[in-house]
C-alpha cells in the first residue's frame, strides 16, 4: 500500500492569498503598512490563552532593542484593524511602546481569520491540548463544520480532531491540570477510559503526585490495576518505560516496544487510512 506525504491540510496560502492578477497574470501581493497600534485589537477567535510572561518578557526587550523584524497580519474591520496572526508580537509591542507596528492587510471574512488563526498557532506549536480542543470546538459550532472539514482545513487527520475533542469531556479540574501541562493530552485520553468521574479526578491527582506514566492510567482504565504507584509493578526496563511515553506523545497513539536478546519489535496502533497517515507525516518529516 503506498501513502501520499501531505502537508498540512490546505495551508495558510490555500486560505489567504497574496497574489492580485494583473494583465491575466499571477503577481505576489504583500505590501508592510505601519499602523497606530492603538488602531489594532486581539481577535476574538484567537485560539491561545496562555503567552507565557517571561518569553513575552524576552520578546518585549528584544524589541525594545532590535524593533519588530516580523510583521503582524491583520483585516481592516470597519475604521480598526483585527489580528489574525501576531498577537504575542503585538503584546510584546504594545509593553515596549511602540507607537506603531508594521502589518500586512488582508481582505478576509471572518471565518477565514479564524481559521487562520489556529492553523498558524498550530503550526507554531504555541497551543497546549485543551486550547486546540476549544479552538476545534468553536470553529464546528460557530461555522457549521464537520470533523471532517476541521480536519481538512489544519491537516489532521478526522480521528485526531475526534480524540483531542473528548478531552473537553473530563473533569474541569483535570482540564485545567493539562491546559498548565501538568497531565498531558496522553494521560488525558488514557484517563476517560475511567468512568466513574470522582475515581477520575483521585487517579488525575495520583498521576500528579506519583508521576504515574500513560501505560499505568491504561492499566488503572482496564481494572487491571490500582491506582497506586506502589502497586503498578512491571518487569519492563524503565527506560524502555520512558520511551515508549515519548513516542507516544509524539505519534498521540499507543506504542508498546518488545525487547529480545538479538532484536526487539515495535508495535505501533493506529485507527484507520486518515490515522495511519497521520503517523507516516509525522516519522517522515
């Protein structure tokens, strides 16, 4: 079977476009406009909650120093301007008072904007799990959109965009425990396998506590185990343990590696065509 590489969904050119037709031919748009910074407003639709203040602390005295080097994008909504990428630049601008910041215009709506918006953030990387779970949420709610389309839009794959949306099924607290990156998207996923809400919230604060690992929350999820850590005992070698976690998080699938004398095997799940090429993005970049 042979899978086609992609890149993610349609991407932010797909989305926006900075070519104008001139004489029947295609020519690059992009033209850097300083604007009143007090003309510029946060968009509504912004994916991101958390900026952390000591990167925004790092970032305002860079610019205090050097300027702002990369432009903000924003749309011209009636005599104001909405972000739709840039708005830790425009912090950082704002807190090393700047009176004005340069900005490249689009002529978007603002459905477009807002999937822009979190596209651009997750290709940053900037989002922690929950951030990008609401951000899914609100883009199917307020525009309609399948988890397909979703899907289709930022690059994931339709069970990624499922998986990520059952996190907002838990606990608020255990919400916010992975929103601070206390638990991970994993110990997240692995901790609605418990039904019982209440021994939910007990093995959330355990894992906290006890640093229990993904595999552990499985096991407690399966009956198999208690939810101690003094009672989890396994004959694995613990780096193998901590491997597996690591690919783990990173595929966002289950990992088991075997070990033997001459040569191990490591066993991969995945859920469908669109997870499988998920997967093969992600080892083939």
């Amino acid at each position: 079977m042979s899978v086609k590489k992609r890149g993610l969904g349609k991407g932010l050119s797909a989305l926006i476009s900075d070519e104008v037709i001139i004489d029947n031919k295609k020519q690059h748009k992009e033209i850097i406009e300083n604007i009143d910074i007090k003309l510029v407003n946060p968009n509504e639709n912004q994916p991101r909650k958390e900026f952390g203040e000591e990167a925004l602390l790092d970032l305002t005295n860079s610019i205090k120093i050097h300027g702002l080097i990369q432009p903000i994008i924003v749309r011209k909504v009636k005599d104001k301007y909405e972000i739709i990428a840039g708005e830790r630049r425009w912090r950082a601008s704002k807190a090393a008072g700047l009176k004005e910041i340069p900005c490249i215009i689009k002529d978007v709506d603002e459905e477009v904007s807002a999937k822009f918006a979190l596209i651009e953030n997750i290709q940053r990387e900037d989002l922690n799990p929950i951030e990008e779970a609401i951000a899914y949420k609100q883009l199917m709610k307020k525009y309609h959109l399948t988890q397909e389309e979703v899907a289709s839009q930022v690059g994931k794959s339709r069970s990624y965009i499922a998986n990520t949306l059952r996190l907002l099924n838990l606990e608020n607290k255990i919400i916010e425990h992975i929103s601070k990156g206390e638990l991970t998207s994993g110990h997240g996923k692995a901790l609605l396998g418990i039904k019982d809400k209440k021994k939910q919230l007990l093995v959330a604060e355990e894992i906290i506590k006890n640093n229990l690992n993904v595999r552990d929350v499985e096991s407690i999820a399966n009956k198999k185990k208690d939810f101690t850590r003094k009672s989890i005992i396994s004959n694995k070698d613990p780096n193998i343990i901590n491997l597996e976690e690591e690919l783990m998080e990173r595929l966002g699938t289950k990992v088991n590696l075997t070990e033997g004398d001459k040569k191990g095997k490591i066993e991969i799940e995945y859920y469908g065509y669109e997870d499988l090429e998920r997967i093969i993005d992600i080892l083939t970049k």
